[in-house]
C-alpha cells in the first residue's frame, strides 16, 4: 500500500482519549497492529495486504504518534495506552482480536494482555521493551537525544532529506536503503506539524513505563492466550536476553522464532515473513 492510498484510507474512531487514527483492510477476524516509535501504522502497510484474503487488518496510530488526535496534557504512558486500545475496540465493536506489535507497540500489547486477556485470541510480540530489561546503552542515548528539544530541528531536517533519516535510524534498520522516501516523510510529517504534536512525539518516550511492565508481570504469568515471539537477533535496542524472560514469563508462549540479522523494525522490511509466520501461528491455534 503506498501512502497516498494509506492516506485515502484512515478513518478515526471517537474516544475518551481523542481521535484514533486508523486503516483497515480486507475481512474476517480482526487482527489489530500496533506500531512502535518513532512510526506509526503506516509500517504495517504491506502486512495489512498480504493479510487481508483472510483478516480483516486493523493498523491504529497510537498517542502521540502519527495521526491519532489527542489533547496536549494527555496521558501517553503504556497503560493509558492500553486502556486506548480498548476503548477503540469498544467504539467499532470489536470484542476480539489477534493482536500483534512491534517496538513500544508489543510493549502496550503487554500491557493490553494483561489487563483485558479476554479480548485476545492470540498475541504476537516482536522486539521490544520487557519487564525491567530495559534501557540497553543504546535506548539510553535515545532517550537522552528526544529529552532536549533541539531533536525536533533534527527530525525536521529528516523530513525533507530522506538520505539523512536514513542515516539516523540505521542502526535499527537492517537495511535503511529499502525504506521508500514516503514512508519517512509519513511518519515524521504528521509528528511534527505543530508544536503540540512535536511535544507529543517527545513524551512518548518515558522511563515511568518501567514500573508499569514490572507490574504487569503476575499477569503475564498466568496468561492463557496463545503467544507467538517473533525477534530480529541483531537488533541493538532490545537485548536477546528479553526473549528469554518473555518465554520464561508469559503463561502460553508457543513457539519462539529468531530471526537472523533482523533489528528493530524487521515488519517492516520483511512483511512477506511476518505474514507468513502469523498466517502459520494462527492456523496452528485455530
């Protein structure tokens, strides 16, 4: 799906926590996505169609991302998160899902399964940030960079210059070259037009969402939602040792799939074997 047909496409969904933003595709059990950051639902635009022949797929945009509209004191921690998602699930009538997240986004959905493991089918993690494993060297810095606001300069500069946002996010992009120039300019656009927004972007990232997955962890534990763990073995945000706490923690993990030289973001680079991998999962627990 290209951007000016993503675009096309969102709708919004009227919610306690604002406007959520969202695309959807195809019919049958919903299969709800959810992105992490600094993206929004547009790095799931090729899952959505290789997906849709047999899912109805739903990509949001989460709070402070993309084209979701919330108000400037909104709360954006994992749990407020969370309690959106729902809400959305409410407002189209959606009373299950097989959720599936990436990045910050299988984080929340942590904290979703937690929290409403009736409204799940199925779950499926990719990397991200687990229980109190978390922030590496590498997300440190991160968070250090988006605490001073001359970021936003930067993520500007990125906007227009595609070859420099590629440079910027290299470390967490297999291979940064494959990602069209729209997709930067769809996930930075949209974030930095206005000052709210620019604000927003930069609150997501928060240290406070320590306590709520440390929290979450009894939950997890007595979890009876199929589990699928997808993980990109060369990522430098999230360390391998989170794969094993997740098998070790959640309560119905069914398999465990490494994948080779993949980072953060692999879903987005390799949406033929996201799909295909979650087309085997959901099979195998139908």
């Amino acid at each position: 799906m290209k951007a000016a047909e993503f675009h096309q496409a969102r709708k919004f969904a009227d919610t306690t926590f604002g406007r959520i933003a969202y695309v959807e595709k195809g019919a049958g059990p919903v299969a709800l996505f959810i992105h992490g950051f600094p993206v929004n639902g547009f790095a799931w635009r090729d899952v959505l169609d290789d997906l849709a022949p047999a899912r109805r797929c739903i990509a949001l945009d989460l709070m402070g991302l993309g084209y979701t509209e919330i108000k400037a004191d909104q709360d954006l921690g994992f749990d407020q998160q969370a309690a959106m998602i729902a809400a959305f699930m409410d407002r189209l009538g959606l009373s299950q899902v097989d959720l599936v997240g990436n990045d910050s986004g299988a984080s929340i959905s942590q904290v979703f399964a937690a929290r409403y493991p009736s409204r799940l089918r199925s779950l499926t993690l990719t990397n991200c940030e687990v229980h109190d494993l978390w922030p590496n060297a590498m997300l440190k810095a991160a968070f250090d960079q988006f605490a001073d606001p001359s970021i936003i300069i930067g993520m500007k500069t990125m906007l227009d210059a595609p070859a420099v946002a590629r440079q910027a996010f290299a470390s967490v992009y297999e291979d940064a070259e494959r990602i069209p120039d729209e997709a930067f300019k769809m996930y930075f656009e949209a974030a930095l037009a206005s000052e709210d927004r620019s604000n927003n972007l930069r609150r997501f990232l928060s240290l406070g969402n320590l306590k709520v997955l440390t929290a979450i962890a009894p939950q997890l534990r007595e979890l009876k939602v199929p589990t699928l763990i997808v993980w990109g073995e060369a990522d430098t945000a999230f360390d391998l040792k989170s794969v094993d706490w997740l098998k070790n923690n959640i309560g119905n993990v069914r398999r465990v799939i490494m994948v080779p030289r993949a980072k953060l973001f692999f879903p987005e680079e390799h949406p033929k074997l996201m799909s295909v991998l979650l087309q085997e999962f959901w099979r195998s627990i139908a």
